[in-house]
C-alpha cells in the first residue's frame, strides 16, 4: 500500500529562487531545510534560530529529499579520518 504525502509547504516558483524547491514561499530551500534540521535535532534548539520553520515542514522537507534523491549505492571509503562517501567521476 502505497501512501500518498502532501507536500503542501514545499512550493516551486521561478520568481523565487530561480525555481528551487522552498518552503513555503520563504528564501529555504528544501536542501537548506534538510540541513537545518541534521545541524539542529532539538525542535527546540532549531526553534531558537529558526522560528519559522515547523516540524511539519522539517518532515515534508525530508520526504521530498527521500522522493527526489536518486537511488543509487554509494560506497563508503576509508578517508584517514573516517569514512565518507565516494562518488563516481567522469
């Protein structure tokens, strides 16, 4: 059963943006949006620096970057200090 989820507070507008994916009109994209939300896991802390953003909007946000991202294995590389992902070139 597939489960249909309304994107109602990610717009695209040319005028806005260059037609980025945003938030509700705001100067957000869903990528900055996605961001915000891994660099502040506290709804409360996130809250302080960004008011506007809701936590319904974090979880649209993250729904449409799943719906968008290309599904592809990318394999993680030893980087000396960590692992990190290695992409394709070329």
């Amino acid at each position: 059963m597939e489960v249909m989820i309304q994107l109602y507070s990610i717009v695209s507008d040319p005028a806005l943006m260059n037609g980025q994916p945003c938030l509700r009109g705001l100067r957000l994209s869903v990528r900055r949006v996605v961001e915000i939300a891994a660099s502040y896991p506290d709804s409360a802390d996130r809250a302080v620096e960004y008011p506007e953003i809701e936590d319904e909007d974090i979880r649209q946000a993250l729904h449409f970057a799943a719906q968008y991202l290309p599904d592809e294995i990318v394999p993680l590389v030893d980087q000396g200090m960590g692992f990190g992902l290695r992409r394709k070139t070329g």
